[in-house]
C-alpha cells in the first residue's frame, strides 16, 4: 500500500513565522502534490513536483515555496505565516514513471496560525 | 479538463446499493474520469478510475456510459463507513487532480 505521511497531524503557529510541512511518501513516485482545503472553498492546489528539484505553482501559490531535495520528501514552507492560512494541508504523491496512475494523499495537517 | 456535475447530497439505505452519477458532457478522449471520496477529518482516498470501459475494484464499480459523457459510481453494499464527500475528477494525462464540491453521501441505518 501506498504511504504517504505527514509530519503533523496538528500545528500551532503564530502570525510571522517561518512554517515548515513536511511530506514523505514510501513508494519511489516522481509526482508529489500541496493542497489547501478549507469550507465552502474545497481543495486547492498550491505546489506540485514532476521530479526531484522541479517545482510548478499550482493556483494559489502566493505566500508559499516548496523544496524537493529528495524523492521521498516534499516540503511546503509558508515564509511568514498569515492568519489567513490557517486551514488543512494535503500532500498527494502519485508515480509519474507509468501515465493515468491515481493520486495518493496523507491524512493532513491542520494548521492554525494565531 | 472537462468539468465535472454531480448532485450536492444523496442518500442510501445501509446494505443497499448506492449509485453516484456524474456528469461529464465536455469530455475528450484522452481523459480518464477518477473517483475519490474524502470520510471527515481524513485525506481523500483513491477509489478507482477508468477511460471507456466499465471498471471493478474490491471497493466499487465504474460505469462509464458509450458516448463517455456520464459515469456512475456503483458502492454495491453500502456501510455507514460509506458516508463521505465523493469526487468525480476528469483530467488526462499526468496533470494533477482538480476537485469540485463533490456528492455527499450519507448512509442511513
């Protein structure tokens, strides 16, 4: 089965810091993926990676930045946390290698920003 | 990727069949009609996706009709473990998923 795991369930930040997710998956995929959801709003894509080092914006990458350094790892960085991130995170990952494979995402992380 | 319409909420009689439908009229033919479902508080899961053909996994079945233009998705024995938001996604290729607001399935005892 496909493991993808975020570092934290729930986090509690404060308006002005440096924030980091992180994101591991067990199943060597190319693709990993950053969403948002929040009520009424549904999931968002904020960042996704084709690969080790590649980043693409998603549509609503303002106030975010990514790292890839590894395969595994994908790291979703809010450079100065806003009251108004405050929601659930998603990270997916899915293989790039074999096309029309499914997504696979991790339980979340619930941020709040105070 | 083509949009996708699916009714707001629906419900289902546990141990019976549920059946979602969705609607895809602007499909093209590249593009692959996925489903996922998201249980409150948890990430959403795969359920299964299929092309032109009528797929079967362990968890559902896939209808996709001739003209590819609707599916539905086929919970054969519904649990209330089945109540979730369920998504019907097209997209082609490796391009990521973008979700809708989704079906929400309550199943009643």
């Amino acid at each position: 089965d496909v493991k993808v795991t975020q570092s934290s369930r729930y986090l509690v930040k404060r308006t002005g810091e440096k924030v980091f997710l992180e994101c591991v998956q067990d199943m060597d995929h190319e693709n990993m993926f950053w969403y948002r959801q929040d009520p009424g709003l549904g999931l968002r894509l904020i960042y996704f990676s084709y690969d080790v080092k590649m980043k693409e914006k998603g549509d609503i990458p303002e106030g975010y930045s990514v790292s890839r350094e590894k395969k595994e790892r994908f790291s979703l960085i809010l450079e100065s946390a806003s009251t108004n991130q405050t929601s659930m995170y998603l990270c997916a990952s899915r293989s790039g290698a074999v096309a029309n494979q499914p997504q696979h995402f991790g339980d979340g992380t619930r941020l709040s920003i105070l | 990727d083509a949009k996708t319409t699916q009714p707001t909420s629906m419900d289902c009689a546990e141990g019976r069949a549920a059946n979602l439908p969705c609607n895809h009229s602007t499909i093209s033919g590249n593009e692959y009609v996925y489903w996922y479902r998201q249980i409150h508080s948890q990430g959403p899961q795969y359920i299964i996706h299929g092309l032109k053909n009528n797929e079967t996994n362990e968890m559902a079945s896939l209808i996709i009709t001739e003209d590819r233009k609707s599916s539905t998705l086929i919970l054969p024995h519904a649990t209330l473990r089945d109540t979730a938001v369920y998504y019907c996604i097209v997209i082609r290729g490796n391009t990521p998923l973008v979700f809708g607001k989704g079906t929400r399935l309550s199943v009643i005892a």
